[in-house]
C-alpha cells in the first residue's frame, strides 16, 4: 500500500479519491487486528497521523500496568490482565475466532 500510496500521491489511503478501493477493502477482511482500520483512516484525516498514533499507544496498552500489547494478546503481556488493552476488550469475539481457524 506504501507503493500505491506514492504512486497516488497521498501520504495514507484515506487522502486516495479511490478510498477505500478493492485492495484495500480485501486487506482489512484478512486479519481481526485490521477490524478499525476505516475508523482509523478517518481519525486520521480528523485529528493528524501524531494524535492518532497517540491514541493507538494508549488503545492498545494495558489500562493496569501501561504495557504495550498486540491484539493478539489476550492478557497483557506482563502483569497478565485481561483483557490486555482496550483494543482486545472490544474485538475479543472476532480475535478468538480468527486464532480458532488458524490451529
């Protein structure tokens, strides 16, 4: 997408006139970690690339301890609170899921 990006012209999707094109809409079907992916491009072009990545720190951090998780990780990666971030109480469905097809 870094490519088509440049090739376009625009610093994310969201600034693409073809937003959100086939290729994108097949890359964000792929992987729950990608569920907020529209919701994301548009804070994006709302608020700027610094204060949405701000916000993602702190949506996928644990609201205990402030460890930075993946939203794969069902319990935070060192004090073991769950769920691990905001990000896994909101999708924990659609993770659990994806990780059952995957075994």
């Amino acid at each position: 997408m870094a490519k088509c990006a440049a090739v376009k012209g625009v610093d994310f999707c969201g600034q693409c006139p073809e937003y959100p094109c086939k290729d994108l809409q097949s890359f964000q079907a792929e992987r729950p970690h990608r569920i907020e992916l529209w919701k994301s491009q548009e804070r994006i072009r709302e608020a700027g690339y610094e204060t949405w990545y701000a916000e993602m720190l702190e949506h996928f951090s644990c609201p205990k301890c402030g460890t930075l998780n993946s939203a794969y990780d069902m319990k935070c990666r060192k004090c073991r609170e769950e769920p691990s971030c905001e990000y896994v109480g909101l999708h924990k469905n659609d993770i659990m899921q994806h990780l059952a097809k995957m075994k």
